[in-house]
C-alpha cells in the first residue's frame, strides 16, 4: 500500500488558458487530459496539478475534495482507511484513467483516492 503521488486541486471555468498557463509556468506538459462529459467537467494534470474545468454547477460536488492521492492499490486503501474510521463517501469506481474513490478522513477532510489502470 504507497500513496505514488499528491495532487493539489484547482476548480477553474475553462481549462484551455489556465492549461497553457500552468504548462509554461512549471515547464512541462500536460501528463494526462480527458473529459467527462456526463457531469460535464475537463480535467488535465501538470506535474502535481490537477486542473478540474467546469461550470460552477458541474464543479459544486468537486469543490469539497482537498486534494487526490495516486495510490498503488484502491482496495487496500479502502480497507485500511475504513478500519481508521474514515467514510467512503463515493466510489471505488470506474473513471478514465482507472478506478476512484472519494473518502472523508475522521479529521473531516475529504481526499480522493486514484488507482490508475496498469498499462500494458
């Protein structure tokens, strides 16, 4: 069980300027870009950022969520932090890039949980 990565988030209203901006400001490109259109929000990641584009209605169930944790094992996880008394507030569920979960430790912070789909 190993937390791989932690991403801060930032809730924006269009992705494209904001992308190019944080792309120049830390020197590298997006990593991963996708949107989902069901709830109708754009996401990419630049190096530890987490850009999530939206309107302020598609972005209100997000807006809780601190941070997301890249995890080697959703299950594990899942397990061991129920067993430290934290709600699972949504999920493990299938997204683009793998599986999530949404998880609202006992100190009341409210973190996502990404497991990313093995590459074969």
């Amino acid at each position: 069980m190993k937390i791989l990565q932690t991403l801060s988030r930032l809730y924006i209203p269009s992705l494209n300027p904001t992308l190019e901006f944080y792309e120049e400001l830390l020197g590298t490109s997006a990593g991963m870009r996708f949107e989902i259109p069901q709830i109708g929000l754009e996401l990419a990641q630049v190096g530890n950022i987490l850009l999530i584009a939206g309107s302020e209605e598609a972005l209100k169930p997000f807006r809780a969520t601190q941070a997301t944790l890249l995890v080697d094992s959703i299950d594990e996880f899942k397990a061991f932090l129920e067993e430290k008394g934290a709600e699972i507030i949504r999920g493990p569920t299938e997204v683009p890039t793998g599986r999530n979960m949404t998880v609202k430790h006992p100190d009341g912070s409210i973190l996502e949980y990404v497991e990313h789909s093995k590459i074969e």
